[in-house]
C-alpha cells in the first residue's frame, strides 16, 4: 500500500529549504547497481543513474518497470536487496531519519485522510514534520489557493485534479529539499494533467529538484532529463530530444484507409524494421540505417500504392521519445544505454 508523505523521526523538525544549491557538485540523487526481486519477480535489475540538483528529472515507463519500487527506495519505505542509494548526499539506509525531514514525497495512490477536510489534512501532515502551515506558507500558496476555496471539504469528496494538488501540498509543508512525485497525474483529466505540469515547473523554477514518474510519454518534454525504464531495467538516460536525435533508422509516418490492412502490408514490406499504430498514422521504421529518408518514403509509398492502397502517402519524421522507447525496447538486453 502506498505511504503517506515520509514523517521524520519523532521530535525532529523540518529546517529544510526550497533548495540545496545546484552548486554542489555531488548529485542530489545517486544510484550504483539497485536490484530489488519480489519472488521470482525482479523490480529492478542493477540500475545506475544521478540526479543533478535543481532539475526535473523524470521516470518514463509504463505500469511493472518499477517505478514506484525504486521511489519506495529512494524516500526510505523500502530495502533494496543489492547496490548503493544515497540522497542529498545522504545514505538512504544509514540515514533514513535525516533524510525522512528532507524528502517530499507523493506516492502514486491517493492517501490522505479522506474524512478529514483539506485544511485538516494539510495541518496534521504539517504537525507530522514539527511545523505548520504558516512557517511555509509561501511554498504551497500558488497550488493552495486553487483549493482553498473547498477548504472545509473532505479530502474523500474532492475531485481527482483537486486530490492531487492537496497531495502536493502535503508534500511540500515541509519544505523539502528534494520532491519524489510516483505517477502524479495518472488517472485525472488532460487539462488537470497540464496544470500540475505547470506547478512543477514553477516549483523547479524556484530551485527544488524534482524526481517524477509517469506512464506517458507525452510528460517527457516536460522535463529536464529522463530514464526510459522498463521491467527493471534503464534503456536510457538523456534530454528527451536528445533520445529522440539519436535514433538511428528511417522513420516515416504512413497514412492510408484501411488501417489494419496498411498495418500488414507495412509489416511484409521487405525492408521493415518495425511498424506501429501512433494516433491516425502507422510509425515505419526502415531497417536500412544508410537510407536516405525521403526516398525510402518514396519506395515505401510507392510499394502500398502496388498494393492497392491509392491513397497511401509516406512522408520522413523525426523521432519523438515515445518511438526511441520503441525501439530499446526491442533492442537486445544490454544494447540500451
């Protein structure tokens, strides 16, 4: 089950700030071969990766990468069973009650009181750290006032938007020094999606270093670095245009009728690495790597129209994060970097 936001150890008080100083040059997380098996399940397998200061960095993957095992790591819930974690230069084993001050964290399932309203939730989760809302006001304010008008609201009633951002209040009464956000906008509605993207980048803005996972792809621009991860293992760490530029095949977007039948077709093309449904377009991808990409689209558009697809047209795209994810994933194990 999902913790609520870490407490600190009994009779500690939070003396945390909005930022560490992205001066130092020792990584605000740090993370040397972490595994962790439940079973015969392996969460993660001897992943290895930094976090700099004041940066948004974030987890792309998609439900069973082990994401939320990893943040349980990192915020103190959990034991790995093998390698080395530390955050804010901390040891998040050896220094489980100072980092229990520092560290915001927001897991992924709902878990505040649901029969306490919103001012009574944010007042014990400030209590729980040794300080009160007021200390910090300033911090939440932006994201407050959006729900302060459902002050006296229990928490239960709210809807999943409104949930969320009295999550993310919770987690930063406090001041933290570093924010943990497990899948933060799953399950709620695009515009309430954009909005927290917004508060998080006004948060990064004010020098906080945010770590945050999610399924979608599409979050990734939004931030400043990511891992792509999947079943427990990083397929690459980098800017998101960065993962996008090196992708190192033809890639064409395909439009036709018939879209099952352009699927197939693409599929026995003779020189088809990999086709997949993005939106109202096949994404082709030509396994000639010297291929000069307007005219494999010619070949490709061409060869449909012999097929019986009049209306086939093909056309070179730059790949976006969410085709690189594609394509490590289909990379043999240990090709991902």
């Amino acid at each position: 089950m999902s913790a609520a936001p870490v407490p600190p150890s009994a009779g500690s008080a939070s003396t945390g700030s909005a930022s560490t100083g992205s001066a130092s040059a020792e990584p605000a997380v740090a993370v040397r071969n972490l595994a962790k098996r439940f079973g015969e399940t392996v969460a993660l397998a001897g992943i290895s990766f930094d976090v700099r200061h004041g940066e948004l960095f974030g987890f792309i993957g998609p439900d069973g990468a082990g994401k939320t095992t990893l943040f349980r790591i990192l915020t103190t819930l959990l034991l790995a069973d093998e390698g080395e974690a530390s955050v804010l230069g901390t040891d998040v084993v050896g220094g489980m009650w100072e980092l229990r001050r520092r560290v915001g964290y927001m897991p992924g399932r709902f878990s505040l009181y649901p029969d306490l309203s919103v001012s009574e939730n944010l007042r014990f989760f400030a209590s729980v750290f040794g300080t009160t809302v007021e200390a910090h006001y300033d911090l939440i304010a932006p994201i407050y006032r959006q729900i302060e008008p459902f002050a006296d609201r229990r928490a239960g009633a709210l809807s999943g938007g409104m949930k969320q951002k009295l999550a993310l209040c919770c987690a930063l009464v406090h001041r933290p020094d570093i924010l943990f956000l497990d899948e933060p906008t799953t399950g709620v509605d695009a515009v309430s999606r954009r909005e927290f993207w917004d508060l998080l980048a006004d948060l990064r803005a004010g020098g906080l270093t945010i770590v945050v996972s999610t399924p979608y792809m599409d979050e990734a621009t939004r931030c400043d670095r990511v891992a792509l991860i999947q079943a427990g293992r990083i397929l690459n760490v980098d800017a998101p245009d960065a993962i996008g530029a090196r992708y190192p095949l033809p890639l064409l977007a395909v439009r036709a009728g018939q879209r099952f039948r352009l699927l197939q077709a693409l599929r026995r093309f003779p020189h088809a690495r990999s086709v997949y449904p993005f939106g109202e377009e096949m994404h082709y991808t030509d396994a000639r790597a010297d291929g000069d990409p307007a005219a494999v689209a010619g070949e490709v558009e061409g060869w449909l129209r012999a097929e019986g697809f009049a209306d086939a047209h093909a056309a070179p795209i730059a790949a976006g994060i969410e085709d690189s994810f594609m394509a490590l994933m289909d990379a043999p194990e240990g090709a991902a970097s």
